[in-house]
C-alpha cells in the first residue's frame, strides 16, 4: 500500500485542489487544501470517502495513514472516538 498521492493523480479526483497549487506545490498550510487532499488519498487508496468535521483536527498524511491500516486491517465496522 503506498502512502501517499501525487499531487495530479489527487488533481483528478477533486480538481478543485488547483486553485491552491502555487509553484507546483500544494498549500498545506490552506485547511481547505488539507482536506481536498487528504479526501483525495483516502479514496484513491482505500477506497473509501471521509467527511471532516468542520472545526476538526485536520491529520497530517503519515497519521492518517497509520490510523486507517490499522483500522481497516481488522474489519472492524464501528469506530468510536474518544473525547477525554
């Protein structure tokens, strides 16, 4: 399983991630680009498609990577998310 996307194979999932591409770089430090992009890997590499709360943490990619291996890997079909 690879770790990540390059930045045009994300472009053709959620084309608008254009409008925050300056240099040939994606603005990571744009939550609205965070999130198109981390929507972008988790569909193209597991398939899925996941919604942010709109005043959540927004994962870095090598975390949110970690967390859905590790999830998806035991089949499980709840996720509870602590609060404490």
């Amino acid at each position: 399983m690879r770790m990540g996307l390059k930045i045009k194979d994300a472009l053709k999932i959620f084309p608008e991630l254009q409008k925050y591409i300056k240099n040939g770089k994606l603005d990571f430090s744009n939550r609205e680009a965070r999130i198109l992009y981390n929507k972008a890997v988790v569909k193209a590499v597991f398939g899925i498609e996941i919604e942010y709360h709109p005043k959540g943490l927004i994962t870095p990619p090598i975390s949110r990577y970690i967390f859905l291996k590790t999830f998806l890997r035991g089949g499980e079909k709840v996720l509870e998310i602590g609060t404490g």
